[in-house]
C-alpha cells in the first residue's frame, strides 16, 4: 500500500491514474447519499481569477454556476480537501458536489450519486470544461 495515501478517517486515498494525474478513491463502500467528504473553501472575486488563471491553481479551483443567480462577486473557490483532487468523468461520475454557505464560509461537500466499491475511483462532472485551455486532455 505505498503508493497510496491515505485521508485522516481512512475512507479514501489518494493514487496515481494514467493519463489523469492524482485521483481519489474508495477505501470504504459508499452508499447513494452518503457524505463522502465535507471540505471548507476560499471564495475570490474575477480580479484574482484572472491572476490564478496564469497559474497551475487554474486546474484545482471550482466555479460555482448557482453564485450568479445570487448576484455574488466572488468568481471561484479554492476547496481545501481531497475533494480538490477528484477526477473528472463525463459520461459516468459516481458522485457530485454540494455547496452550502455558513457563517464560517462556503463549504463543499462530495456526495455519492451511485454505490461506490473499495478501490473504485470517485469522480464528478466538471461544470466549467469548457474553460480549460485545449491543452488539458479530460480522460473519462
């Protein structure tokens, strides 16, 4: 097991994918609607957008489609957890992600859609795909 890297409670790690980099796994079965992992976020404005978009950050922050229909500023969110490394599928994610906005923030939480099994890969569906430079091949 040295090549994989375990979250504190055990329930996922972390391990190299061909072709995708790092990507988050089962390490326990996850039920639909389970909770996989609750993380807190840092929220900015366009400004800084602009500037982590010249940065390798590009690739790990989060936007927020539901935001703007708030009439909020902030752009994206930088999610402190293994939840900002779990992959991208487009045709067969086994999870989503659900945001919630508390008096310490916006958090994000990684929420099962299907059965997850040991060892399975845990992924979502991108919302902003379209925003990454064509240099960034998405495998499914």
């Amino acid at each position: 097991m040295a090549n994989k890297i375990f979250d504190r409670s055990l329930a996922m790690y972390v391990q190299t994918v061909p072709g995708k980099g790092r990507g988050v796994f089962a390490n326990t079965r996850f039920k639909i609607g389970d909770v996989i992992e609750r993380a807190p976020t840092w929220g900015f404005d366009d400004a800084t957008a602009k500037l982590l978009d010249c940065t390798g950050v590009f690739e790990y922050y989060f936007v927020r489609h539901d935001r703007g229909l708030k009439g909020d500023s902030l752009t994206g969110y930088v999610v402190f957890g293994l939840v900002s490394l779990v992959n991208h599928s487009s045709s067969n994610p086994n999870a989503r992600l659900v945001w919630t906005d508390e008096e310490s923030g916006a958090w994000v939480s990684i929420v099962a859609t299907k059965n997850i099994e040991v060892d399975e890969e845990i992924t979502h569906r991108y919302t902003n795909v379209s925003a990454y430079p064509p240099t960034i091949n998405f495998i499914d």
